[in-house]
C-alpha cells in the first residue's frame, strides 16, 4: 500500500580532443578556457562589469559510462486528467514510462526508483527492495509496469516541490551507499507544471533546488506532458538547461522527440558543468549545465580598476567537483589576463580591442533565447490546439446543444485555419510573429 513519504532532513568523452599549449601531458585532462569580451580597459575608470566566453571541455575516459542512476517523480493529480482517457497528461505520462521500462537505454544499466505525487508526494518503492533504487531489470521490469498502470489522475493538487526535495533526497542517500565511478544522478519530474501547492513560483523552485543540490552533481530534469504545459515555470525552475532539461510532449506523437532529447544528454554525463570564477568581485561558484561534451558559455565578470597602465593577472576560471577520481583529472585552469590603457584625459573612455569571437557567441545566445521564447511559444499552441480538438470531440458526443456545438467547432475551424495559413495579420507586437513562426516551423 502506498503511504506518504516521510520528511527527512535535507542532508561522452568530446569528440576533439581539446589541449592546452604547453600541456602535452595533460591530453586527457579536464579544463576550460577564458576570453574576456575586451582586449583592454581604461586606467582609473573602477571595476568595469563585461561578458567572458567559458570554454570547458571535461575529462577523457577510456570506458563509456554505462550506468545512470534516475529517479521518476510522476505527477497524478487531477490537472493531468484521466489515465485511461488517451491524450490527457497522465496517459502520455504512463505511454513514456511504459517505453522506458520496457525498452531502456541501449548500452545502459538503469537504477530507478519512482514515486507519484499530488499535493503528497506516494512512495512507490518496490517491495522488498533493500536499496533507495533499484535496478531495472527482468526480475523488476514488470513491478514498475505495475506502478506505472496504478496513475490514474485523481489525486487533488500539486506539489511539485515537495516532490522535488524527496527526489533529491533519494539520490542523495543513494550516493552515500554506493560508489560506482563519476557520474551525475538525475531526477526527472513529470508534469504539465501547474503547481497549485508548496512552491507555486518557478524562480523559486529554482533557489529550493539550488540550495538542496549544493554541489553534489544532481540535476533536475522535467517533462512537460498533454495540452496545458506551464512552461515558463518549467524554464524557471531549470534556470533554461543549467540545473536540468526541459523536454515537452504536449502529444502522443511528441514522446519519441522528448525521450531522445532528455535521454542522449543524460547517459554521457559524468560531471556538473561547476565552474569557479574569481574576479573584481571575489570568488564564487556557477553551476552552467551538465558537462558531458566540449562546450561554451557566456558569463558575466567584473574587470578590476588599475590607476596604471600594463597587462596584469586578472579573471580565473576552474572546473570543480566533489568527485575525487574527477579532481585528479581536471588540470588545466583559464585565465584571462587584462590590459590596461591610459586614457589621456579623454572624457567617459570605454574599453576598446573587441574580441569578435566572444562577440559571435553574443550574437548565438541571443538567437537561442530568442529560438526558446519561439518554442515555449509552440508548445503552449500544440498543446491548446490537442486540447481543443479533445474539448471539441467531447462536445460533439455530449448533450450540451447546438450553440455550445457550434461554438466549439468555431474555435476549432479558427485555430485549424491558423495553423493552415502559417501567417496571418499581426495582433500584436509579440503574439503575432511569435506565433507565425511556431507555425512556419511545424513545431
């Protein structure tokens, strides 16, 4: 019988191999690479903030990581709908889970543990299971299929944070019993993000998270399932892909592109993305993602002020981790050194010698926000869309009359027409163009 959980205290290589000059030894080496956007800066002018392109790049094994430990917080709660009826949240929900338990990860030893949750979170452990997760395999696939067919979506309320912090605490005590190599441990919330109990605020997930992770290397992950997604939470909650990824399948048809796009980012992933920057403002610690490939990122970073001129030791970056085995393979750090001019008197002087590479990446992460806002934009209109249809074939079989029919079949003719014509008269300065062009991309 499922009882409620108790409340405990919060206790693939790259595919170049990236060196560093002067560092032949070092080829299998983690590091990372620092590129202020500036090559110099005025005397005198005080602490100046600017962007720096992080290049990282994590350590090479010689064995491919073929061992992921998950856990599945699935949400049953009555905004999810019916499990039986097709098309609802929780039916995708089961469809998804159902794939994975009986197909898996090719190449990949899963360890799971699930549980469901509405406004409390239902243990879902298997009996007899003497470990926090256990492995997915003939002797437990049909158990989780059992748990799996038990979502029906009656549950009132969601808390999804509450179901976050037991997740993690799950992983946590998984960890602390085991020890089978550097890798990352991943909780993947399934949900349409209508948070109605504990933390309703998606930014403040976000920092709930932040602080229950600390600098274990656990992420967060969440899927978005039927027509009423609340992505905005999602993509505050996840802080857009740096404390885990954000996959939707608004749609039956949308599993298969959501499982991939979670999957083949999670199975290589032995280590956080943690970087530690010291600049003009101290020390700190910056979690960027999960570093399983070579890769970049944009931060921000404060330039020191020097009343004289000449190129001194300025911005540092290291990769960090708890992992032992990880810190012995993490050696070459970035630094940025900064070049200071003399302004000769000229009147509010700015810093000169553009670094067009760091200026290109800009350019990118603007395009990509920009991709982000347009896909968050069409998940919410595909899944509207599915939603109408479903309201509409519900409609048409019920005895609510001709108008309410009608009416209906209106909204349905409206929305089919827009997504027929791909472009259609600006409403507004976002809406219109935001909407087109989900359309034009078939999203």
């Amino acid at each position: 019988m499922d009882e409620p959980c108790q409340k405990k205290p919060k206790t693939n290589p790259p595919e170049s191999e990236t060196t560093s000059p002067g560092n032949a030894d070092m080829k299998n080496a983690g590091g990372c690479e620092l590129l202020l956007q500036y090559e110099e800066y005025p005397v005198g002018q005080g602490p100046v903030s600017t962007r720096a392109l992080l290049k990282a790049w994590p350590p090479k094994f010689s064995d491919s990581l073929i061992e992921a430990n998950i856990v599945l917080a699935m949400d049953n709660s009555l905004s999810m709908g019916r499990g039986t009826l097709e098309g609802t949240g929780c039916h995708l929900l089961r469809q998804f889970c159902t794939d994975l338990v009986n197909n898996g990860i090719p190449g990949m030893h899963l360890c799971m543990r699930m549980f469901r949750f509405g406004n409390v979170t239902l243990d879902m452990q298997i009996k007899g299971g003497d470990k926090e997760l256990m492995p997915l395999c003939d002797a437990t696939r049909d158990k989780f299929l059992d748990q799996i067919n038990t979502l029906t979506g009656d549950i009132g309320g969601t808390n999804i944070s509450n179901a976050v912090e037991e997740g993690i605490r799950i992983l946590k005590a998984h960890s602390a019993t085991t020890n089978n190599g550097p890798h990352a441990n991943h909780l993947i919330v399934f949900t349409d993000g209508e948070a109605n109990d504990g933390i309703k605020d998606g930014s403040l997930l976000l920092a709930k998270i932040k602080e229950l992770i600390d600098d274990d290397c656990i992420f967060v992950h969440f899927v978005g399932l039927g027509g009423r997604i609340d992505a905005k939470f999602i993509e505050n909650c996840t802080d857009r892909g740096k404390y885990g990824i954000f996959t939707a399948a608004p749609t039956a048809a949308k599993i298969g592109a959501a499982f991939e796009e979670l999957f083949s980012k999670v199975i290589n992933t032995r280590m956080a993305f943690d970087v530690r920057i010291t600049d003009a403002c101290g020390e700190r610690i910056e979690r960027l993602g999960m570093l399983s490939d070579s890769c970049q990122q944009l931060i921000k970073v404060k330039v020191g002020n020097s009343d004289s001129a000449g190129t001194f030791g300025g911005v540092t970056a290291t990769l960090v981790t708890k992992d032992p085995k990880l810190c012995d393979m993490i050696g070459i750090d970035g630094e940025a050194k900064i070049t200071y001019y003399e302004t000769c008197g000229k009147d509010k002087p700015k810093p000169r010698g553009l670094n067009q590479e760091v200026q290109d990446a800009y350019e990118v992460k603007k395009v990509d926000e920009r991709a982000a806002q347009l896909l968050e934009e069409s998940r919410t209109m595909s899944g509207a869309s599915q939603s109408m249809r479903a309201e509409n074939e519900k409609v048409s079989r019920s005895s609510m009359g001709a108008i309410a029919r009608q009416r209906m079949e209106g909204h349905l003719r409206a929305q089919t027409a827009l997504e027929n014509e791909g472009d259609f008269e600006q409403i507004g300065p976002a809406v219109g163009p935001i909407r087109a062009a989900s359309v034009r991309a078939g999203v």
